[in-house]
C-alpha cells in the first residue's frame, strides 16, 4: 500500500464518519453504513444540491490527505507492505466500532484526547502489530481522530426541517474546514521524543504559533493609524530572492533606453540570473544573517518561516526543516533590558501559556538540533545594546551549538560580516524583479479576499482591480522601480484598493507617500523603541534628509563618507533651534539605521537606498531654498534631469516661471544644448499643478520644434516627455515620411498606456513596410490579447517576420492567421505551443529548452524554413525529413547533436550549423540538393571529417565560415570543396600566405 493509498483511505473514513453525524440524524441509524455518495443521495434534495455537498466532503477528505500523506511518506520506509496494510486496516477497522456519534463526542467535551481515552478503553486494541506498526497505529489514530473532533466542532447544528436552506449556506464548508486543518501543528515522529508534558506542551504551543503569527495587515481603509484589517500570512506569503552579501550592494545604472522594459520583462526567466529564492539559501546553511533594506519583508519571512515549521507544512528545499520548533525572538521588545535566557524566549509569542510549561522544556527543544531560532531586529535596537545582543548570541551558540538559527537586520546595523565569526552565512534580501512584483500583486489580492465585507469594493471585483494595477506597473516605470520592495508594493495595492483603481496621476504624491512610510510611519506604528524615544519629528527627519540629498546632488555625487555626512547633518542640527544639544553624528546614525532610505553600500561609506528618493529631496530643498536659478544652469546635465522635473512640482508659481523660463532661454541660446533642454522642459509637464498662459504657449512651441521623431534615439527620449505628448502626435502618418513614421510608432509605443493603444490602432492603417515592422515590434510593450485585437488583427502580415517575446502572446497567434513567419525570442520547453496555430512558412525557435520532442513540428508540416537554437536535449530527430517543402534548416542547439542522427530533408538547400566544437564530426553529411552551407562555430577549430565531408554536397555553391581554423583545412588538399563559387570567413584561422587565398572561380570575403 502507498502512502497516497493509505492516506486518501483514511481521509475518506474520517469525512465520511463526519458526514454520518451531519446526515445521518438521530432517528436513522441504519443510514450510518450507507456509502457516502448513497447517503447524500437518500438524505439531500435535488442532484444539484447533492453534488455540492458530495463536492464538500470531497475537499474534507483531500484536507485530510494533505495532512497525512507526507507523514506516511516517511514512515511507510520503515514497513513492510503487510505492516503498512494492517496499520491502515486497524485505524479504519476502530473507526468502524468506535461511538463517535455526537453524544460521544459532546460527553467527551468535545476534546479530542479525552475522546480517545474513551475509546480505547472501550474498544479493544488491535492485535497481531509489532511495536512499531503499534507506535504508528497510535499516532495515526489519535491524528484522526484530532481531525474529526475538529470537523465535527466546525460543522453547523443539522435541523431536517430546515436542510435545504442550511446546505445552500454551507457552501464553502469543505474549503473551511480545509483551512482549520491546515494550522493545526504538525504532528510527527520526526518531532524530539520527550516526556509526556513536553509532547503536550509542544502540541499546545505550536497551535499558538500557528495561529497567533499566522495575521498580517494588508491595507488601512483610511489614511488614520488605527490598524487595518488583517489576513492569514500563510495566504500572503510570496516567495523572495536573496543573493550571498559580501557587503557591498551597488545601485544599478540609470539607463534610458530601458524607460520603459517590454511585457518579457515580467516573465518568469528559466535560469535565474538575479540570486535564488531565499528558501534555497536557507537551506544551505544552519546560520543565516539575512540582511534586507526597509520594508523588504525580513519580519514577514521568519514568521512564515515560525508559522510553517509550527505546521510542519515545509516543501521543496526547505522540507528537512519539518519537525523543528520555531523560536520567535523580537529583539524590540527587550530594548533596554537583558536579551532573553532560553526560558523567557517564549514570553512575547506564547506569553498565556509559559506557566504551564514544563521546566526546562526550551532548553532541551535548543539542545536536541531541532529548535529553530529566529531572531528578528538587529537594527530596531540602540547602538550599545547590538553589541550586548552579539555576545548574547554568542554565548548562546555556545552551549547550544546544533540550533538552525536566522538573524534579520538592515544592512547599516549590523555588516555582513557581524556574525562572521559564529559561522553565518550573509544574505541579503533582494529588489523584486517584474516576475516577483507581478506574483506580490496577484498573492495581496488572493490574500485580501479574505476580509470580506471589511474591503472597500466587492470581493468579485478583485480581479479587476489586481488587472488594474498590474497594467499600471507595466505602463508606468516609475512605479514598478518605486514598488521594489513588499512594504512599497503593498503601499500601492492599498492605495489602488483605496481609491477605487485609481492612483495619482504623478509620481509626486507616490514618492511623498513612500517617505513618509518609510521614514517615521512604520517604525511609529510599530513601536519601535528607537523611533519612540526619538526627540526628531517626521519634519525633523525630512528637513535633514533633503539638506543630505542637496549636499550629494549638488556635487553629483550618490554617496559620501559618513565622517562627512555627519559633519553636514551637525551643521543643519545647530540651526534647528528646537533640536539644540543633539549630536549630528549620534543623529546620522539614527537617520541611517531607522530611516529606511539610507544605506552603507561600502564599509563608512553612504547612499540612498534609492536614487528618487535623493532627487526628490533634493528638488524639495531646492525649492524650499529658492535654488531655481541653479537648477536651470544644470538642467542639459542628465544627472540632474529627475530632480528638475521633481523641482518643477515642488516650486510656487513664480518659482516655476524661473525655471521653466530659464531653461527655454537658454534652449533658444544653446544651439548644443537645445534639444535637450526642450525635452525637458516638456517632460515637467508630468509635476506641474499650473503654468501661466505665456508659459504655456512656450512649452507648446518647444514641444512642436521636437517633433516629428526622426533618428533611433529620438524616441526613447520624446517618450521620457510622458502622455502629454500623445496629444500632440498625428492621428495618421500619411503625412510623414517613413522612416519618420516608424520613429513615431517607437514613441508611441514607449509611452505606453491605453491613450498609446488606441493611437496605434490608427496607425495600423499604414502599409508601409518599416511602418509594420515597428507595429509589430511595439507588440511587446502592450498587453498581449488587446493589441493583437486592435492593431495586429487588421493588418497585412504576410511574409512579416513577427516576433513573440513571451509566453502570454501565444494565445493571441493563434487568432491571426496572416501570420505565416514566426520568430520564438523566448525560452521554449515544450512545442505544444505550436498547436493551433495556423499553418506557418518559416519558424524560429531561438531559446529552446530542457528536453524537445520535435514531433509536435508535424502540426506545421508546411514550413519551408526551420532555425532551432538554445540549451535542449532533442528527441524524435528523424521527422526532419518529413516537412516536404523544407529548404532551410538553421540547426544551433547546444549540444549540438551529431550528424548521424540527422535525417534531412530530401528538399533541403540550405544547412547552417552553429555552436558546434571539434567534437562535431562532419563525415555523416551527405546531400544532393545542399547549396548553401553555413558552419559557424562556438570556438576555434576545425569539426572532424572536414577533409572529406564537403565532397559529399555536391550541389554546394556557397559556404560560410565561422571560428574555423582554415589553414589546417587547406593542408588536407580538400579545401575549398570542387564547385564552390563563394567562401565567405569570419574570424577563422587563415594561411600565412595571402595569396593562398586567391581561389580561381571562387569570390573570397574575410572579416
């Protein structure tokens, strides 16, 4: 018997001994013994209703498979298939003659060990087990029947005369009772022996954790401090990356070209470039500093990481971790005093039930290996008491040296190497990427579903406010960079949930927002004991970070000493009268371990966490200072372009008219700077409140001399102006000339948004062959189903190379049968993606891999040309043969497979074969028709068989070379090959003697 077998018997006795009591009534115990489906049938109205309820203990039963099975998994290894048959056998078997009715279970007070104590003194104990199908028995059986007291308890009092109605109610009964099981702890003989009061306790304190640390707030409905409501952290959880910290963490470089990344961006990559998912990184290592910037979601993963070993519901990487007993320390709690000795650790999560833990129960969890201790807010303590925490730590690793231990702090309190010497291992918790983004938005809506009637919109509209915003982070780049970490993505679901799927039509009120949160709400709402003592305000805070941000910009610079910063921050702090007798350097630290927007990316060194939020400071200074004049002298520098554009919103109106105005002036003065300082006079339209009528009509003038685009790197940067320039933009192209049109198209498409899509849609109308080809190409910027609808499907796509850069345009192919050229820029695993689609001429599959079945080419076997690349393993080789028009077949699979297994295509012309080594041998290639041969390697060489393989082609005219080594072909006396009329070479070794080269009959082109 198989542990899915075992375990999906048992769910089934215990749902169908819980439906016996909800259906089967008191006065018809004969119905007790009917099948579960008959039951339904004889005591629910109508097939419908009967379905639902069969449906609902279907799920109660899958609830208590999911329990079981892993468990039985393990100790299943231990029996034989007998034992394992009378194990199950003996559970169901006492099942079957125990009173579980529900007068046995309301004697028994409804509790599940006093049930079984009543059991099995009045039912007799199997026999014929060994002592280890006894043990199991044992547990399986009281698990069981915990499974039951605890279905039975959250069924609804059954009245026949009211069924019909109580059963329409009870429809989400079996996902109910799905979730009540699913926090119940683990309970497993994986978990330390002990004496009876430990078990007991253990039980009785994992429930706490399961249940107590199992919340998180989501969303507030007002801007007010009152605490919001709360949902299941189990529900909300999304998996993070992390990558090894050496300490040092650099900003990425700005790059305008990439204003705003194409749909592939938000799909998932095969191979993973940017670090591991931290569950991987936990897994590799039994003591972890895991490091992360504010709001980065340290807190939330160890009370997953509490919550889940409490349930012992570990997967994947981290399933050697069921079994252990989670630690939650929060270090803010003991500020000011002594951190924890082992038997007060338990006081902050499970403070109700400590008096009645057995003595010494912590210390032997820590000394057997299988407590893991998780201690949360390095940071969130002063200076000297970090130090205290260390030696405490320290000590503690000391006497209990097999405990699996995970340390969180920001980075600026505590190095890399902090914990070097007790053998941790660094993390730090990385940015989300646009896959993980996109996963947290979707994850935040599927959580908030739980509140009910507390959310301010209907639960059925949650899919389209999760569709709203993910198409607004897509749209809009500056979101998608400020929601890099969970507590800023979860500031803009909120704000979207909040505002009825709207969120503020500038970036100003978003980066105000995050400051604010970042800055002083958080820790406030938290009761961080820094922040409470703190005599600095919020105005405070910000009033010394703008100066700091100021200071930076104005010597373009994005980091400083902290020797230095501290000097400026002391300079400010003496002009702040109210705040007379602080230190700026007792400040600085406070600012950089508390703030959230300040981080060491070098031993002594210090930065913004992010770039906006040291323009946006600087722009307020700048206006708060009057430094307008300044500005408009720097604004052709690109560094600089941000924090005008931000200057604009934050400056009164004469401010504004100086800025602007200076900037156009000098526009009109600096014919080398003109372009630029038009663009960005345009581009602070996006922050301006207001302009007079003479400046505005400026701006529109400026806006005019930049258009139409016409050079490649005109629309990366008319695109930056934002969507106040699709207004000025030409409803049809007919006017412009082609590749002035193409351009356009390009900014459009940059632009993006449903105002860009709808443009796009009139310039479908244009024929034009570079016009189409951008059409196509802006195909990745928009949502994949609405752009093939509105521009792609009315235009002429014949014989137009079209392009899919992710996986979410497939279903759309499908719907356009003019497209008959297909280029596959994306990883491919499995060509089923190829069903359904229309009949194709040519098909490039560029990222090909895991294992390819190239069968499923044969639902296009009308292809004339064939390109197959990317890192795969190919099957079913020989159907290349099979395509009866095929001509052109471009073979660079990594590895290369080798010739022998390749069966061509008897109407093959043309062969190119890419990234091949010395190990291709060339001997097996034999064709009539070939004329064309490309043989392109990944490295210097020279393929075995040359000397003799090309005489096997003898239709070939024409032969391309790559990385070959020439000159040790042309001393076998075989090359070039009789026939050839063209030899064209690119980076391959050639003869010492040019004129060796010198072919009769045969035009030579070397690169």
């Amino acid at each position: 018997m198989s542990a899915e077998a075992a375990a999906l018997r048992l769910g089934t006795t215990v749902a169908k001994t819980a439906a016996d009591i909800w259906l089967g009534g008191r006065r018809r115990q004969q119905e007790r013994h009917l099948p579960l489906a008959e039951l339904v049938r004889v005591r629910v109205p109508g097939l419908r209703l009967q379905r639902s309820v069969e449906r609902q203990f279907g799920q109660i039963t899958d609830a208590v498979f999911d329990r079981l099975e892993p468990y039985l998994e393990h100790e299943f290894r231990g029996l034989d298939e007998s034992g394992r048959q009378a194990v199950i056998d003996a559970v169901c078997d006492t099942f079957a003659r125990a009173d579980l009715s529900d007068e046995a279970v309301l004697a028994a007070d409804a509790n599940a060990a006093e049930l079984i104590r009543r059991i099995t003194g009045s039912v007799p104990a199997p026999v014929g087990l060994n002592e280890a199908e006894s043990r199991l028995y044992e547990v399986l059986f009281a698990e069981c029947v915990e499974y039951y007291v605890r279905i039975v308890r959250s069924l609804p009092v059954f009245e026949e005369r009211a069924a019909a109605e109580l059963l329409a109610r009870t429809a989400t009964l079996g996902a109910e009772v799905a979730r009540l099981l699913e926090r119940l702890p683990d309970r497993s003989l994986l978990a330390p022996d002990g004496t009876d009061q430990d078990t007991a306790f253990r039980r009785r304190y994992l429930e706490l954790v399961s249940r107590d640390l199992d919340e998180v707030e989501l969303f507030r409905r007002t801007s007010e401090r009152a605490a919001g409501p709360r949902v299941r952290l189990s529900a909300a959880y999304v998996s993070l990356r992390a990558t090894g910290d050496d300490g040092s963490r650099r900003r990425s470089v700005r790059s305008l070209s990439r204003l705003r990344p194409d749909m592939s961006d938000w799909e998932e990559a095969g191979a993973e470039s940017s670090g591991m998912r931290v569950e991987a990184g936990l897994s590799g290592a039994s003591r972890v500093l895991l490091r992360g910037e504010a709001g980065s979601g340290k807190t939330t993963l160890l009370r997953w990481l509490a919550v889940t070993a409490a349930r012992g519901a570990f997967s994947g990487e981290l399933s050697d971790w069921n079994g252990l007993t989670p630690v939650f320390v929060k270090l803010r709690e003991y500020s000011g005093r002594t951190p924890p000795n082992p038997d007060a650790m338990l006081d902050g999560i499970a403070g109700p039930i400590t008096g009645i833990m057995p003595k010494g129960w912590v210390e032997r969890q820590l000394d057997s290996g299988r407590a893991l201790l998780l201690i949360d807010g390095v940071d969130e303590l002063l200076d000297r008491e970090r130090r205290a925490v260390r030696d405490w730590l320290r000590k503690l690793l000391v006497a209990y040296d097999k405990v699996r231990v995970v340390v969180t702090s920001r980075p600026a309190a505590a190095g890399a190497d902090w914990l070097r010497g007790e053998h941790f291992t660094a993390m730090h918790l990385d940015r989300m990427s646009p896959p993980d983004l996109a996963a947290f938005v979707r994850q935040w809506h599927q959580a908030v579903r739980e509140l009910g009637d507390d959310l301010p919109c209907p639960v059925d509209d949650l899919p389209l406010y999760e569709q709203s915003l993910l198409t607004s982070l897509k749209d809009r780049p500056h979101l998608q960079s400020l929601a890099g970490t969970p507590l800023l993505a979860s500031m803009l679901c909120a704000m979207h949930l909040n505002r009825g799927r709207q969120l503020p039509r500038d970036r100003m009120e978003l980066y105000r927002n995050a400051l604010h949160t970042l800055v002083h709400d958080r820790d406030a709402d938290r009761n961080v004991p820094s922040a409470v003592d703190s005599k600095l305000s919020l105005s405070d805070k910000l009033v010394l970070l703008r100066d700091l941000a100021w200071r930076l910009s104005d010597n373009n610079r994005s980091e400083i000493s902290v020797e230095q910063a501290a000097v400026h921050v002391g300079r400010k702090l003496r002009a702040m009268r109210h705040l007379d007798g602080l230190e700026g350097g007792q400040v600085l630290d406070q600012l950089r371990h508390r703030s959230g927007i300040l981080r060491s990316p070098a031993e002594a060194r210090l930065d913004f966490v992010h770039r906006t939020f040291q323009e946006y400071l600087a722009a307020e200074e700048a206006a708060e200072e009057d430094r307008m004049g300044s500005l408009a002298g720097r604004a052709h520098l690109d560094l600089w372009r941000e924090t005008v554009i931000m200057a604009a919103g934050h400056a009164n109106a004469r401010q504004r008219e100086e800025l602007l105005g200076g900037i156009l002036d000098r526009a009109e003065r600096e014919p080398r700077h003109a372009r630029t300082l038009r663009l960005l006079a345009a581009s602070c339209q996006e922050t301006l409140p207001e302009v007079s009528d003479g400046l505005a009509v400026r701006l529109e003038d400026a806006v005019s001399s930049l258009l139409p685009a016409r050079r490649p790197t005109d629309p990366p940067a008319l695109a930056a102006v934002g969507s106040s320039l699709l207004r000025r933009l030409p409803r049809s192209l007919g006017e412009l000339t082609e590749k002035a049109a193409a351009q356009t198209v390009r900014t459009v498409a940059l632009i993006g948004g449903a105002e860009a899509l709808g443009l796009l849609a009139r310039y479908a109308e244009d024929s034009r062959e570079g016009v189409v080809d951008a059409l196509i190409e802006a195909w990745g910027y928009f949502d994949a189903e609405a752009y093939a609808d509105r521009v792609l499907a009315g235009m002429a796509l014949e014989g137009r190379r079209v392009t899919v850069t992710h996986s979410g345009q497939w279903r759309a192919v499908g719907r356009l049968p003019a497209i008959d050229t297909l280029w596959v820029d994306h990883g491919v695993s499995d060509l089923s993606v190829l069903d359904g689609l229309h009949p194709l001429k040519e098909l490039t599959l560029v990222a090909l891999r895991g294992e390819i079945d190239l069968s499923r080419l044969m639902t296009q076997d009308s292809l004339t040309e064939l390109g197959l690349s990317g890192y795969a393993s190919l099957k079913n080789l020989d159907v290349l043969r099979e395509f009866p028009a095929l001509d052109t077949l471009n073979f660079g699979v990594v590895p290369l497979p080798g010739l022998r297994e390749l069966r061509l295509a008897p109407t093959l012309e043309y062969l190119g074969l890419v990234n091949f080594d010395a190990s291709l041998d060339l001997s097996p290639l034999r064709h009539d028709r070939i004329r064309w041969l490309g043989l392109l390697a990944g490295e210097t060489c020279l393929p075995r068989g040359a000397r003799t393989a090309l005489s096997a082609l003898p239709g070939l005219r024409t032969l391309f070379l790559r990385q070959i080594d020439v000159a040790a072909w042309m001393k076998t006396g075989s090359f070039p090959p009789a026939g050839l009329t063209y030899l064209n070479m690119t980076e391959c070794v050639l003869p010492d003697d040019p004129e060796a080269l010198n072919i009769p009959g045969v035009r030579v082109v070397v690169h």
